[in-house]
C-alpha cells in the first residue's frame, strides 16, 4: 500500500504540473501549437489532477490515521497537498 501511495503521489505531482502549464494558458500566450497536444494536457491538468490529489489526499490521511511511517518524500506530500487547495480553489470558486 506503501508503494501505490507514492506512485499515485508521483502521478498526481505530473497532473499538478500541467494543471500550472492550463492556468498559464488561461493568462498568457499559447506555448505549445498543437491543438491535439493541448487537448491531452487541458485534460490531464483539470480533471485527471484534481481526482489523483483527491486520491493521494485520502491516502495520506488514511496512513495518518493508521500511524503508519510514509515513504513518499516530505517535499512531494507538502507540494501534492498546497496544489490540492490551489486545484480546489479554481475548480469551485
């Protein structure tokens, strides 16, 4: 359980990352132009982050719970975490 853990953690840092790359979209330039590319990313970043932070954050609280020692680096939780509440504040706001 350990080791899903950090790979879901590592998958949801990913989708973190281009969910940056679509809020930079929204405000700037197009960096990238191919359309389809665009797509997969806008995908990636919106729906697919907020899932995995959702996910990565119930396991988290679970092995809080559980007093169970995490593997996954502290800077990845910290990160994955204030993303979460970033991800969260311009989904439903």
């Amino acid at each position: 359980m350990n080791l899903f853990h950090v790979f879901i953690s590592r998958v949801s840092f990913i989708c973190n990352l281009l969910f940056l790359y679509c809020l930079m979209l929204t405000r700037m330039k197009d960096f990238i132009q191919n359309h389809p590319i665009n797509a997969t990313i806008a995908t990636l970043g919106i729906a697919v982050s907020f899932f995995f932070n959702c996910l990565v954050q119930l396991v988290s609280f679970y092995f809080l719970i559980k007093k169970t020692k995490l593997i996954t680096p502290t800077w990845l939780l910290w990160s994955n975490f204030l993303l979460f509440i970033c991800e969260a504040y311009f989904t439903f706001w």
